[in-house]
C-alpha cells in the first residue's frame, strides 16, 4: 500500500507541475499577445499623429511660400483664412505683416525661436484645453496657427476603440499633458498586475510632443476559462493514464497469482498425492500380510478347503494390485526434481514481487508492510519455488492479521545473510502460534483454519527442502509469529 500511495504521490505531483507549467505559459503567451498588439497599436499612434504635425509643418510653409500681394485687401492676397475651412483642427490663422506687431508677447517670442532655429515654433501652449499655437518666422510676414488637438486626431483611422480601450493615450510636452484617449484611469489601475508603456517624440522638431501609451493587464485578465481548460485537460489526460496503468498491473498482477496457483495446484496435487500413498501403503502392507498369514495357517494340518485356499490367494492378488496402482499414481503425479533448476536469484526481488501481487490484499486489510534489506543476498533456489514460499507466508500472516484492529496491524520483511545462508524472515503481530499448534504445523493435512487443508505450509517446507533450505516458524518475543526461510547464498555472490 506504501507503493500504491507513493506512485499516487508521483501522479498527482507530477500532475500538478504539468498543469502550473502549462497554466503559466498560457499565460504568458496570452501576456506577450496583449503586448505586442498594445505595441502595434501605439506604433500606429505615432504614426497617424506625427502625420498630422508634419501636416502642420508643410501648411506654414506653403503660407510663407504664398507671401500676400502688398497693399491689396482683397480675400486673395489672405489665403490663410481658408485653412480653418479645409482643416478642422485649425481654430485660426493669424499673420503679422512687416509694419505690424503681434498681440501677444507669446507670438512674439515664438516667431524669435523661429527664425532662430529657421523652422515653425511653439508658441501658447494649453495642452490641458487641448489647444497650441506654431509659429513660422518668414520674409516678409510671418503666421501662426492656432490648433485644436482633438480635432487634430484622425478618429477615422484610429487603430483603438477610444471610449472603450484600456490604453491610455496621452501627448505631453515641458510638463503639459492632453489626454487624447483616457482609456484605464489611474486609479482604475490594478496595484497587482502588468504595466506595459510606451513614449515616442511625433516626427516634428516644431512640435515636439511625446506620445505616451499605457495598459495595466490585472490578474483578472488572464485566459482563466482556457487555463481551467488545461488543468482539466491534463488532469483527464492524467486519470486516463493512471487507470490504464492500473488495469495494465492488474493484469500483470493476475497473471502472476494465476501461474503461481497453477504451479501451486500441481504441487498441492503432488502433496496430496504423496500423503494418499503414505497414508494407503500402511492398511494395505497389513492386509497383504495377514493374507499371507492366513494362507499359511490354513495350509497346516488340518488342511482347509480349496475354496478359502483360493480366496486368500487372490486377496493377496488384489492387494498386491492396490499397492502396485497406488504407486504408480504417486510416480505419475509426484513434483518433478527441480534442483536441476536452481539459480541465483535476488531475495529481496523475490519479496518485493510477493508484495507486489498481494498489494490489493494488503490494501484491503490496510495493512503496510516494512521492508528491510540493509544488505543484497542472492541465494541459490528455484525461482517459481521461492515465489511460492514467500506468496504463502506473506498470505497466512496477512490473514492472521485479520484478528488484530487496523491500527495495530504490522508486518515486517526482513532479508539478510548469514553464515553463508540467506534469510528471509516474515513477521506478524498477529494472535501467535498455540504452543499444541507449533510442532505439528508443518504436518501435511493438519490445519486449525476452517477449511483449510493442512497442504500450503507442509508444502512451503517441501519446496524450501528440495532447494536446500529450511522454513521454521516460532513466536515473537512479545506478540505475534515468525517464519524462516533459509537457503544456500550462490557461490561467489553474496
């Protein structure tokens, strides 16, 4: 049963570590999708929105390319007015001719930078109200645009959902921050979780502001449902497997106890054989002598009759017949000579196979055996025999056992070596052996279990004999019965 709990051990053990290592990677792949596609889609961002400034750029350009006719006050000689017709992100666009001066000392500064750096500039800037001015420096008249940032944002090729994706957009710039898409709050923001970001400046020097992307992944975002999917797959997987390895030891194990019974059957039949031919030839010595006897008597004088002279002479016959018939059945189904057979076999692999087919009978009286074997012993025996002898006591100590409350059942193997004989020693705490029991156990047809018939351990003794060894059996000191197989260690080993 130890066995039995330990393989479970390993199943579930290792059932766990699948079903951890495949729920991690589930997740983490599931992580690494999320992420890649929040990087896809920030990149797309940054594209639409730097596409948008460069737009800006190439506007002020072309207004400082198309210089106003001088002293015209016609709407052509003004064609920077139509822009906020034709682009909805410009709120305006002012101008500021060579004889004039800007109204705000912003503007003013700005076209500075401008002309400094020969390229539009940055000039009020309210990224809170979603609003900045660029300003471009130019011969004679300079311009400056006022632009709205959301409607600068080309929604209809927005890669997002913006009222409802997690991902935050923002453009900040020298401390400002317009939210252009609000995506998890900040507070909303899981404390426990994944943080992906991403910042990248738009591609305009003139307008330098820095896209930044966040995603908060939470714990409740994970492929729970495919994970519980995996868990129960692999635990399906794992059952599935277990019960066909079960079935396959059951199986294994049935053919084990079924050639032992076979092999136990025919020498059962051997022993039971030999003991009908002991116990017949004793009756049947007396009969024949006493036929013999009665012959010469009733060949003295006076002379008996012909007729009982016959009679005796052919009970004599038929009892020489019944002999000779009663030998023959014991040649015929006396056990082969197996010491041609013998060979080095591994005590120990011998209990260890024992314990093995009677695992389900130890199970079922919960009952864990001990096993001690400090040391390897191989003894010379036939290995079907062995088998047999150890199934037998193992079995009988088992069903002693039966007399003693669960939690007190013990049953220790011990295998060891000495003085060149190994020993396999089988111990129980059961009820013991009655001391008018003892020396008669081994006696064949004498058995004190109800329905027994007194041939498994007169057997056991034959069969140990036969290869060599001894079996005895005696009480333990305090509680309990002892049995000792003993055999000839093989040469050489140990």
């Amino acid at each position: 049963m130890w066995q039995s709990w330990q393989r479970l051990k390993w199943w579930v053990s290792g059932g766990i570590l699948l079903s951890l290592a495949g729920a991690v990677l589930l997740a983490r792949l599931s992580l690494d999708e999320q992420r890649a596609l929040f990087e896809t889609d920030a990149r797309i961002v940054h594209r639409l929105l730097s596409q948008q400034v460069v737009q800006h750029d190439a506007m002020l350009a072309t207004l400082a390319l198309l210089q106003p006719v001088p002293d015209s006050s016609s709407a052509a000689s003004s064609p920077e007015q139509r822009l906020p017709v034709l682009y909805p992100q410009i709120l305006s666009v002012q101008r500021r001719d060579p004889d004039q001066r800007w109204n705000d000392p912003q503007l003013t500064q700005a076209e500075t930078r401008s002309r400094q750096a020969r390229r539009a500039a940055l000039g009020a800037l309210d990224l809170p109200a979603g609003r900045y001015q660029l300003v471009l420096a130019a011969m004679p008249t300079s311009y400056a645009l006022t632009i709205d940032m959301r409607a600068m944002v080309p929604w209809s090729e927005w890669p997002m959902k913006a009222d409802t994706s997690p991902v935050r957009v923002t453009l900040e710039h020298d401390g400002q921050r317009y939210v252009v898409q609000p995506g998890m709050a900040l507070d909303e923001r899981p404390s426990r979780g994944w943080h992906f970001d991403f910042h990248k400046l738009l591609a305009a020097e003139s307008q330098p502001f820095d896209v930044v992307a966040t995603l908060s992944v939470g714990w409740g975002q994970l492929p729970w449902a495919l994970m519980l999917a995996w868990v129960l797959g692999v635990a399906a997987l794992l059952a599935a497997l277990h019960h066909l390895q079960r079935q396959r030891s059951a199986r294994r194990r049935a053919e084990e106890l079924l050639r032992l019974g076979q092999v136990a059957r025919l020498n059962t039949l051997g022993e039971l054989a030999a003991g009908m031919a002991h116990e017949l030839n004793q009756p049947l010595t007396a009969v024949l002598a006493n036929t013999q006897a009665a012959q010469r008597l009733l060949n003295e004088d006076p002379p008996e009759l012909a007729t009982a002279r016959s009679a005796m002479l052919q009970a004599a016959a038929q009892a020489r017949r019944a002999a000779e018939v009663v030998g023959r059945l014991r040649q015929t189904v006396e056990r082969p000579d197996h010491s041609g057979q013998h060979q080095p076999v591994a005590a120990v692999e011998a209990v260890r196979r024992a314990l093995y087919l009677l695992e389900p009978e130890c199970q079922r009286r919960d009952v864990v055996p001990v096993l001690d074997a400090a040391q390897a012993v191989t003894v010379l025996a036939d290995p079907v025999a062995l088998d047999q002898i150890v199934h037998n006591l193992i079995l009988n100590a088992l069903q002693a056992l039966e007399q003693v409350p669960a939690a007190q059942r013990r049953l220790t193997l011990t295998v060891s070596a000495k003085d060149r004989r190994g020993e396999i020693t089988v111990a129980d705490n059961g009820p013991g052996i009655a001391p008018e029991v003892l020396p008669r156990l081994f006696e064949p047809f004498y058995s004190t279990r109800k329905g027994g018939l007194g041939l498994g351990l007169s057997l056991c003794e034959t069969l140990a004999h036969g290869m060599g060894g001894s079996l005895s059996a005696a009480n333990a000191p305090e509680r309990g019965a002892v049995f000792r197989l003993q055999l000839p260690l093989a040469d050489g080993l140990p």
